[in-house]
C-alpha cells in the first residue's frame, strides 16, 4: 500500500478542490467524475465549508481521510449532488435579464442647456 510519508506528502503537495470536488461530483483525489456509469463508490472523507467531501472507496479514500471507507457517514444520492452542483452554478452565473446600459446613448442630464 502507500506509506505515511508518502500519504501526507500527498496531502501538503493537493491543489485546491474544484467546484465539482466541493459539490461531490469528483474524486477529491483523483478527480474521477462520479457521474460516469463505471465511478467507483464514493465516501465521505471529510468537510470542508459544511459540506461533505467524497473519494473513491479504497487507495481514494485512505489518501484523503486515512481510511478506505472514509468516515461513518452515507454521501447524498448522486442525482441530489448534481442538482445542487447546478443551481450553485446557476446562482453565480451573471443574470441575463440585467439592465444593460448603452454607453451610445446620451445620458438625459446632459442634454439641453451646457451649464
């Protein structure tokens, strides 16, 4: 298997978790999609924000929480992740229906007399 050093080298060296790591689509560690029919099973390894960080079960899980079958506790049903994964998205994505100004048209306290 893989040796403490080489499990905590891992930890310290880890980039930051994408928005689907945060959202329980991937694998914290080896960025498996989980929404892809062959993913692997996926366990809550620890928290971050409040939310549920998931690994694959096995090498996965014991790289990112020290056990392969991460913590005691059952991740939320892929299609529940997926969901809040989208309306995250949606919700920080910039409203098309916002007022547009149009830097062509003059603005109306400057028209008429230049005082």
């Amino acid at each position: 298997m893989y040796s403490q050093e080489s499990i905590s080298g891992r930890r310290r060296g880890r980039p930051e978790p994408t928005a689907e790591t945060l959202s329980g689509l991937a694998c914290l560690v080896c960025a498996t999609d989980y929404r892809a029919a062959s993913a692997p099973e996926a366990v809550v390894v620890s928290h971050r924000d409040g939310r549920p960080l998931l690994a694959c079960r096995g090498t996965c899980a014991r790289m990112a929480g020290g056990s392969v079958d991460g913590l005691d506790e059952t991740p939320l049903p892929l299609d529940e992740r997926v969901r809040r994964h989208q309306d995250a998205v949606h919700r920080d994505a910039p409203h098309e229906d916002a007022p547009n100004e149009d830097a062509s048209q003059p603005d109306a306290r400057h028209q008429g007399d230049p005082s």
